[in-house]
C-alpha cells in the first residue's frame, strides 16, 4: 500500500502460475516428473491462500 492506498499491481501475465499448474497436471496424467520442486509450489500456494484471505477479510495477513 502506498499512502493508505492500495497499490494496483498488473498480473496480467499470470506469473507464470498457468505453466505450473498445466505442468502439474500433466506430471499426474503422463506420471512424468515436474519441472518445480513440490516445495517451491507450497510456498506459492501459501502466497495465493494469503491473498485470498487478505481480500475476504480486507486486512493484511503476513506469511510465516
């Protein structure tokens, strides 16, 4: 936030979240490896969960 404001960042891109999640998705159907460790998608999930619960709730919410 900048002077109480919130910021407007463009994600229009999607961050790259669409190759994740379409890579996950074929490591299941193809049973091939996938391109991110598990650990580096936790955490992402732990960002988007966050996020979500900052909108809902209109309060900041810190990671751990």
């Amino acid at each position: 936030m900048k002077n109480d404001k919130p910021e407007i960042i463009d994600c229009s891109d999607n961050g790259g979240y669409d190759e994740e999640f379409l890579d996950f998705y074929s490591a299941i159907v193809n049973r091939t490896k996938l391109k991110s460790p598990f650990l580096e998608g936790y955490k992402d999930m732990k960002v988007i969960l966050a996020a979500l619960t900052s909108a809902s709730t209109k309060k900041v919410v810190h990671l751990k």
